[in-house]
C-alpha cells in the first residue's frame, strides 16, 4: 500500500461519510468493519434495524475486489441494488428472475471489476457455472445475510444454505461475514456449526429496539379490535397485520378495505404475480397496510412501518420479536401489538401433537409455544422478558403496556383447585373429555343443554365458581396453560391434567395469576406515544415536511423506486426542521451522501428558497 493511503478505519469512516451521508458508526458497526476489512470472519447478530447492511458494504466498499452477499429474498434484491446505486455504489444481482442479456451484462461487469457488491441467492452457488465464473473474478468477501436460513429446526429454512460451509473450503483467503437478527443460545450454535464459523469472531449486539411498544391484549373480537387501534393511533400509517391463516388474512384485508383503511393481502395460496404486486405497492405506496401469513417479511427494509399487528398467537418469541422487529427501522415510534386468547393456545397445541416429525421435534415445538405463552402472560417488563430470552439482561422500559400499566397479581390458587378439580371428576366419567366451555359452564351453574345431558349438574363443582365471570375464568384456564399446570389435547381442545396439576390440588403450590388492566388504561398508553412522536420535529417544519414528501414521491415515481430509496423519512424530517440554504449545508443533513447531493440537492434547494 502506498504511504499516502489512509488505515483502514478512518477510510471506512470516510465512506460511510461520503457514500451514505452518516455521521458515525453505530455500536459494533465500527469494530465489526475494521475486522473484516482486515480478512477476518465474522458473525453477526443484531437486531432488525440494527444496521447489519453496512457491516458488509463498507468493507467491501473500502477491499479490494467484490463483495458477494448471499441473500435467498430474489424479490427485494432489486430494490437493494437501486438503493445502492442511488448511492453511488455499484451494485449487481445474479437470479432466477433475469433473462440472459441481463445476466450476461452483470457477469460482464463483475469480471471486469465494475462491480463494488454482487447479490446472489444461495441456490446459485451450487450451479458449477456460478462457481466458474467467481473463480475468475476477484472476491473481497462473502456475506451471508439471513444466515438463520441455515437452521433446520427454524422457521426460515432453507435447504440451499446447507451447501454456503463450502464458501471456506473453495476460497479460504477470502473473509466471510454472516448475519441474522435471529439470537436464541440455539440458533447461534447451529448457524455457527453448519457455517463453520468457529474461528469467527462473533459479535453479539443488544436486541433492544427501544423505539417499539410492546403491547399484548386479550383477544375477544380481534378485527374490531384491530380497527380500533388503527383509527386511534395509526391512522394512514404504514404497517403488517399477522394472521395465521389464509383464509382470515383474506378476511381482515376484506374488512379494513370494507372499513376504509387501504389493505392487501400476502400468503402463499396467492401466485406469485399477485403477492410481488402487493410486496411492491406495500413497499412503495404511503400508508398501505399488508395482511399476511409469516410468508411475508423477511429482508423487508421499508424504514416506515409503524406497526405491527399479530392477531393470532405467534409458535415462538424468535419469531414474533422477528416479525414486530420490522416496525421502525427509522428509529421512531413505534407499535407491536398482539392480540391472543384461549382458542389460540388450544389451536396452537393441536397443531403440535398432530405436527409431522419425532418426538423430539414436538418437544421442541411446545417448548417455543411454552415461551411464548409466558411473554403474553408474565406481569414483569415485556422487553425484560424478551431479552432475557435472547441471553441479555434490562431493567423495566417504560415503553411497553405492563410497565405503563402494570397488572395486578393475584392469587388463583382457590379458582385454580375449582378448575382442576372439575377436570378430575370429568375424567373420571366414562372417559369422556371436555374442553374449557363445558367446564366454565359447570362453575359457573349454568344449565346448558349440554351440562344436563352429561348430567353435570349433578356434579359437586357445579356452580362453585361463581366469583369469577366468564372471561375471567377463561383467563384463568389460558393462565394454567401457559404454567403447565393443565394441558390440552385431541381435535376438541380437552382439556386434561399435566404432572403438575396435583401439586395445586393437593394445596402445596400456590397459583399466581395476571389480571389484565381495564380498558381505561389504554388512553394512557397512547397519550405517552403522541408525546414521544411530537418531540421528534416541531409543528412549524410540518408544511415543509409534507412539501418534501410530495417531491419525493414524485422523484420515486419518475425512477420506478420506493420512496425511501430517494431519502428516508428522518433525512427529509431533519432537512425541514434545519431549512440548509447551500449545498454545503445540505451535505451535513444525515442520510445525504456525496451521489445523493449531486443528484438531489439543487431540486431540494428550489423547494427550500420557494418558502
Ligand atoms: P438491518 O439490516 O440490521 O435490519 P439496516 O442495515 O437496514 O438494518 O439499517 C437500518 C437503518 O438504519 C437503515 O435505514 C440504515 O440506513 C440506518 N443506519 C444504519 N447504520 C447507520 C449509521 N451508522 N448512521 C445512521 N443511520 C444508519
Ligand atoms: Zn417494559
């Protein structure tokens, strides 16, 4: 290297700064691309919205050669191609979805070293074509995002990472990073083993995204539910709603279009045309909400959602704090909210027992779903909870519903005696199992035509319950699931004694139970979000703001990329509070880069001296 070359950190820094129009690195960012920039492999976790891209694409950037980034979402890669190039970055894709004058022109760049970043799916690399072709060009890194894919016992699987341990053994001089957002103990390892990154450093960040609410209601009529939320808080915002299955995706997309709020659906039963049309609109529209199964989301890097909004109960924190992760990667507030109730958990543990696999993996699966049921059921922090999951250690948030509106504790142990002790008698008659209507019905006396042709007024619990109304005890049931103190099982959600279910009837365990806040309480959440969304620019800059919006859309439009492939909502909210007047000052606005001023910046100063 020549004298006059700067050392590797402070020409990272220097492209962050020129390329992308940032400031800084964020937390490891900094330490993790001095690392690769040195030939070292990495492994990455770090949250959604962490900034995992430019752990790769600065080292690449600043190496000689080209960055190779495996990623299995072909149909953002487009997107991820334009942002960069938008930035000045050159930047390429290899995959299915390109005809062969497309694909020899990027082949053609890559080996005359045009190319700064090569995006390749992962079933590429097993084409003996692909591997020829990388042989003869030169290689500054293998990044492999979404590196959870390698998992097999995960929700993202996908076979074609199998094959990425190769990378090392074809070009051992050449540093990998991988990456993912994903961070149970479990996954690690395994992402670990199966890429051999034992010699890696690995850099664990915090999985905190403190600008998400974490809330989590019960769940009586979750579309009204879900509307509610919408015309309170989020009106003409950005957001998912999660559903487990295709046909309530098509309903609740059907009812908030019905309801005047603009939705699409996304699951797997639609052909492929249709959902990259709705991923599409989603990505580029203002304001449209996407109702989906979990098919849809992964590598999604809209900066603007909202919220993210479950309406069935997720199978593990892994992947509901994936999914709300998706909200607000531009840092400002934002909404994870969960409706859940009894149907869910008995639903959920049916589809366990009758789930394919071994023994081990039905294990496996009850404990994801057990996790999860505590997340929704714990009177501690949700965030607290969340992250002792994933290893890591907080103190209460302030930011989501059980700190804002703490629940109360109480002691169940009498209801929880009265319910189980009910089972007990059930089951003790001629083997039939009932699920938790009957057994409400029995505690609380009603004479249903049900409990009298079972004769199970005639039962000694039989109107014993009277203390508690219906949803409370359905609460209270849902509870004793979630402790294991009760189980469920066959297609009628039966509802039976676990190992530990005596230990209460015999009165040497003590039952504490959640009882969730009244409804009053939810005013008070919203008030403290109103607040903190209005701290982040003054009401005076609004106008400009909505100005700058509207230039952008039609910039966007003009090149066919999604409005914040032009500058993301923070740059355009910091440019209208601070009113720059040259290019110069223009250039210190966060998000501004070098190619982005040259190509943006005198259409921006029109708007501003227009004032
Ligand atoms: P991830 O892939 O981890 O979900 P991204 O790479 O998409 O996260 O980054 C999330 C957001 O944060 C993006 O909008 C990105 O431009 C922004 N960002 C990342 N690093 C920085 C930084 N050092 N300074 C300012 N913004 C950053
Ligand atoms: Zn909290």
């Amino acid at each position: 290297m020549a004298e006059t070359d700067l050392a590797p950190a402070s020409e990272a820094l220097e492209t962050l700064r020129r390329v992308f129009g940032y400031d800084s690195f964020r937390g490891d960012q900094a330490a993790i691309v001095e690392h690769v920039i040195a030939g070292g492999d990495a492994l990455v976790l770090m949250p959604t919205g962490g900034g995992k891209s430019l752990c790769y694409q600065i080292p690449a950037l600043v190496r000689p050669g080209v960055g190779v980034v495996v990623s299995p979402l072909i149909a953002l890669m487009q997107d991820q191609v334009d942002a960069l190039r938008n930035a000045g970055v050159r930047a390429g894709f290899l995959n299915s979805t390109q005809d062969y004058a497309a694909r020899q022109e990027v082949e053609t760049a890559f080996l005359n070293g045009e190319l700064d970043l090569l995006y390749l799916a992962p079933e590429r690399l097993s084409v003996e074509s692909t591997v020829r072709l990388l042989d003869r060009g030169k290689i500054s890194l293998f990044a492999i995002d979404e590196a959870h894919c390698v998992a097999q016992w995960g929700h993202d699987f996908r076979p074609d990472y199998l094959q990425l341990s190769a990378l090392h053994e074809r070009w051992p001089d050449v540093p990998r990073i991988a990456l993912t957002a994903t961070a149970t103990e479990a996954t690690h390892k395994e992402i670990t083993a199966r890429l051999r990154l034992d010699e890696a450093r690995h850099f664990v960040a915090s999985f905190d995204r403190p600008n998400i609410q974490y809330r989590i209601v019960g769940k009586n009529s979750p579309q009204r539910q879900l509307l509610e939320l919408l015309r309170t808080e989020h009106a003409g915002d950005a957001g998912i709603v999660y559903c487990l299955s295709r046909n309530s995706v098509e309903k609740t997309a059907e009812f908030l279009v019905q309801n005047g709020i603009p939705a699409v659906p996304y699951h797997a039963g639609l052909d492929a045309r249709t959902r990259a049309k709705h991923q599409a609109r989603f990505l580029r529209e203002d304001g449209l909400i996407v109702v989906a199964t979990i098919a849809f989301g992964m590598g999604i890097d809209k900066p603007d959602v909202r919220f993210v909004a479950h309406l069935d109960l997720p199978k593990s924190v892994e992947g509901y704090y994936q999914e709300t992760g998706r909200a607000g990667r531009d840092g400002l507030p934002s909404t994870a909210w969960l409706a859940y109730g009894l149907q869910d958990v008995v639903q959920q543990r049916k589809m366990i027992d009758t789930s394919e696999g071994d023994e081990a993996h039905r294990r496996r699966l009850g404990t994801h779903l057990n996790a999860m049921l505590a997340l929704c059921e714990t009177v501690e922090c949700r965030r607290v909870q969340i992250l002792n999951y994933f290893g890591q250690q907080a103190g209460p948030c302030g930011n989501c519903d059980t700190c804002l509106n703490p629940p109360e504790k109480w002691d169940g142990t009498i209801p929880a005696q009265k319910l189980l002790s009910t089972v007990v008698r059930l089951r003790n008659e001629r083997r039939q199992k009932f699920g938790a209507g009957q057994i409400i019905d029995i505690l609380l006396g009603k004479s249903t035509p049900k409990v009298t042709q079972f004769q199970h007024d005639t039962l000694k619990t039989f109107g014993i319950g009277t203390e508690l109304r219906e949803p409370e005890w359905r609460a209270v049931v849902r509870q004793l699931l979630a402790q294991g103190l009760l189980a469920v099982e066959g297609d009628y959600g039966s509802l039976v004694l676990t190992e530990t279910s005596s230990e209460v009837l015999g009165g040497d365990r003590q039952v504490l139970l959640r009882r969730e806040p009244e409804r009053a309480a939810a005013a008070k959440v919203r008030s403290t979000r109103k607040a903190a969304a209005a701290v982040d620019m003054p009401a005076e800059a609004a106008p400009l703001f909505e100005r700058l919006r509207a230039w952008r859309a039609g910039v966007a439009k003009e090149q066919g990329v999604p409005a914040y492939v032009v500058f993301h909502d923070a740059t355009l909210r910091q440019i209208a509070t601070q009113r720059p007047s040259s290019l110069a000052d223009l250039g210190t606005v966060s998000g501004v880069g070098e190619n982005k001023l040259a190509k943006y910046g005198e259409g921006l100063l029109e708007i501003l001296t227009a004032e």
